[in-house]
C-alpha cells in the first residue's frame, strides 16, 4: 500500500494554515506531532455527546464512556503486539511511563551497589527518573558509548551488562540522531544475564510498526502526542507478571480493591496504576488516531518517510558547511545538523521567518550534546505528512540563512 501524501495532508487541517505569512512548513513532529481531523472530530463528538467519567456511574452515559476508554486499551494492544490489554496502562506521556516505572519496579529490584545501564543518547526522561531511583537505593548508573556515526557500542554495552546490573533503560529511536537501535539484539543479550529491559517508543511508534512482544523487552513506554494523537495520554506496557508484582506509583480513587484506615488493598493491573480519573477525552483521541494510522498503514508511513529521509539527507549536503550529526544506516526521519556559519538558535530564527518550523537546542539530550561536543543542535524531523517540497522550503531557508550569515 503506497502513501498519497496529498490525500494524507488534506487530513491535518493545520497544515493548510500560514506561518509568517507564508505557508506553513512543519519540521517539529519529533517535538509534538500534529493532529488529523479524526482525532480533533473524535474528541470533540465525546465531549459533545458521550462524555461522563468512567469505573463509576451505574447510568447509561457513564458506562457508555468506561466501554470507550476501555475499548481503545484493547485496540491500543493490538497496535503495538501487546498480548493482553491489561498489560496496557494508560498515563500521561512517556515520561511519566517511565517514572512509573522506575518508582514501582526499580525501587523493589534496585539495591545498594546495583547498576541501570542507560546509553549516551538517551533523552532526560530515560536519564533523570533512573538517577533518582540510583540516589535513593544506592546504585550506579552505567552509560554504554556510541559510535561517531550515532551507533550504539553493542559490545561496550554487552560489557556493562554484568552481574550487578539490573535494569536496561534505552531509546528505541534517538530524538536527536534518529538511530533505530536494534532493540531485539539487545534485549536478547540483557536476557541471558538476567537484566530487565525498558524500551522508551517516544521516537519508534510514530514512524514503524511496533511489535512490544516480538522486541523481547519487559517494559515499552510512549506518548500520544507524537503518534498524531492528543496530548495528555500516553501508554506503559509492561509485561503481566512483572505489573502484577508491583506496587502502585500513585495512591488514590480507582486503583483500589477495599480500603479501611488500616489497610489498603491495589486493584489489579492496569487500574492499580491508573489512580484518579483519567484524561478520557484525550484515550479516546488516542484510539482515533490509531485508528486513523492503522487505515494509513505504518508500513507505508515506513517507506515513505524512508524516501524522504534520503531526499532531505542528500538535499541537506549540498548546502556548504553543513554537518549532520547522526548517520546510522539504520536511522528514522530525524535531522540534526549544525550550519558553520550561524548558531543553532539562530538558524531557526531565520528559519521560522521563512515559515519553516525547526527546533534548535539540547533536545532534552544534554549528555549527547555533549557527546557530540556542541551546546545544541538544529533539528528537522519529518512526519508522513511532509513532502520533498517541505525539503526544498527548508533547504532554500537554509541557503539563505548561509547568506545572511556567511
Ligand atoms: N523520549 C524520547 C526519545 C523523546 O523524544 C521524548 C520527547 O521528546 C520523550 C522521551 C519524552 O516524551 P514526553 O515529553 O511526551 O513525555
């Protein structure tokens, strides 16, 4: 199944809109995402008609809801290969998903003197919870290294992986090189060793097909916002007789069994960890947009993203004293890059002027920048919506930005 990215582009109501005064080009889906028709229609038509809270009402509206909110569980599982929809936790967004994780599965696994093996291109979401976790029971953290092309070091990190290492916390896809770590290989030496993995999506479930059960991992975070759903629902999956043995990560209404003022019992998983009323509207977006990108096909998001990645590589080179940071051959449609001539920020000043929407900064990846010896970096990412002229536009930005500079 081919893409017609014309037809797609009609569907996203935004990108019809001017920055500027000039047509909008959006280059920040790696940041957030931007919303098709069926997914803002989807959560207006709920707050409209169908909207009351959910686990609660005995009346037609509240169960009608809850048969919502829980019928987008089960498709959400079926969208990433998880076996049970109870293995499907709903939070706010990837970060919290792995502060959830952190709190409810390291603080009983992690002990004075264990290790959590992270990686040089991790995101702070996938870096800060970890050392909060180390400075409250005592443990170290490991960092495994990267190549000068972006790659991961797998015999480097196969090298941390020893008898004190407990918890395997990596990206699935860089934000800022845009590598595709091969998650499988990885998780299939942790498993030998015994070390429990968490696979932050963030930056995979927008661009490929996710299959959590086939990657092997015990524990697969991501957020709605960048898979062109809304924000403030975001996803944990976590393997059933791991969930089962945890605790809660936050104490409350709907995440209960029985209470007494003398003992609590949780509820079983996923409402154990989903205490206090939910953002429903924003679960049913969510199932909107799996709907809507399950009709698109991620494989032919997949290929043509491919197609523009390589386009926009070679456009980008053409531009004198311009670097790409990250060239794995294995890489989704992210491009960091530094111009000689003009600081990062600067660049997406100049850029935005033009109408073109870029990031600059660290990505909320200071210890890649740092890496990679730079403050920041300029950073188009590409979504199934974007098209070879979205390139060209950016490319003519950036030719005169080298003017205006130069
Ligand atoms: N992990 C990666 C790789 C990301 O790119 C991001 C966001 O940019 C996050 C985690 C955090 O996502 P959120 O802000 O939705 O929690």
């Amino acid at each position: 199944m081919s893409l017609d990215v014309e037809a797609v582009r009609r569907d996203f109501p935004i990108l019809a809109t001017q920055s500027r005064g000039r047509p909008l080009v959006y280059l920040d889906s790696a940041a957030s995402a931007q919303k098709p028709r069926a997914v803002i229609d989807a959560m207006s038509d709920f707050y409209a008609e169908h909207y009351a809270n959910i686990h609660r009402g005995v009346y037609q509206l509240s169960a009608e809801a809850t048969r919502r909110y829980e019928d987008v569980r089960v498709r959400v599982a079926r969208f990433v290969g998880a076996p049970d929809p109870n293995e499907i936790v709903f939070v706010r967004n990837t970060t919290e998903a792995i502060n959830l994780v952190a709190r409810s599965f390291g603080d009983v696994q992690i002990g004075e003197g264990d290790e959590i093996v992270l990686t040089t291109m991790e995101h702070h979401s996938n870096i800060v919870p970890w050392q909060q976790l180390a400075e409250r029971r005592g443990a170290t953290i490991r960092v495994a290294r990267i190549d000068d092309e972006g790659v991961l070091d797998l015999e480097h990190l196969a090298s941390l992986l020893g008898p004190r290492a407990k918890i395997l916390a990596i990206t699935h896809v860089s934000n800022v090189l845009g590598t595709i770590n091969p998650i499988r290989e990885i998780t299939a030496l942790a498993r030998e060793r015994g070390v429990a993995t968490v696979v932050d999506g963030a930056q995979a479930v927008p661009h490929q097909t996710v299959d959590v059960a086939g990657l092997g991992c015990d524990f697969y975070a991501f957020s709605g916002h960048k898979i062109f759903g809304p924000s403030g629902a975001g996803v944990l999956w976590g393997r059933m007789e791991l969930l089962e043995a945890m605790p809660p990560f936050l104490g409350g209404g709907s995440m209960i069994e029985t209470v007494s003022f003398e003992k609590t019992t949780w509820a079983k998983p996923p409402q154990r960890f989903e205490a206090g009323t939910p953002d429903i509207a924003s679960v049913i977006g969510l199932g909107a947009t799996i709907d809507y990108l399950a009709g698109i096909g991620m494989d032919a998001i997949d290929a043509w993203e491919h197609e523009l990645l390589a386009y926009a590589t070679d456009r980008l080179l053409e531009i004198p004293g311009l670097t790409i940071h990250g060239r794995a051959k294995d890489k989704a449609a992210v491009l960091s890059f530094a111009l000689d001539v003009a600081h990062p920020h600067d660049v997406g000043t100049i850029l935005d002027a033009e109408g073109v929407a870029i990031r600059a900064g660290h990505h909320c990846a200071q210890p890649l920048m740092e890496h990679l010896g730079v403050p920041a970096t300029a950073r188009a990412s590409l979504a199934f919506y974007n098209t070879r002229e979205d390139v060209d536009r950016l490319v003519a930005a950036l030719v005169k930005t080298r003017e205006l500079f130069g």
